[in-house]
C-alpha cells in the first residue's frame, strides 16, 4: 500500500487514541463533538487521575 493512506492511518488511530485517554482523565471532560458543539463529556469513572 502506498505510504501516505498508512501514515494518515496511523495519524487518526493516534489521534483518536489521545481523545480517549484525555476523556479517561480527571478533568474539566473532552469536548468530543466539537466542532459541532462545546459541550463537554466526562465519563462516569475515571481510570487516570494525572499527576500533581
């Protein structure tokens, strides 16, 4: 396969990957249907409580 569909492959596994453990932090929440709203999502239990 050519590399330019792989590396855009990876660049939005990545990405996507980043939004998931940023939504399992504790913090404000993750808007994750921006741009279409700026409504922020936390989930009900979180996994990462970051570092102090």
């Amino acid at each position: 396969a050519p590399a330019a569909p792989r590396a855009f492959l990876l660049t939005l596994v990545c990405y996507e990957l980043h939004v998931l453990l940023d939504y399992l932090t504790v913090g404000r929440g993750v808007m994750l249907l921006w741009p279409l709203s700026a409504e922020r999502f936390a989930p009900p239990i979180y996994l990462f409580y970051g570092l102090h």
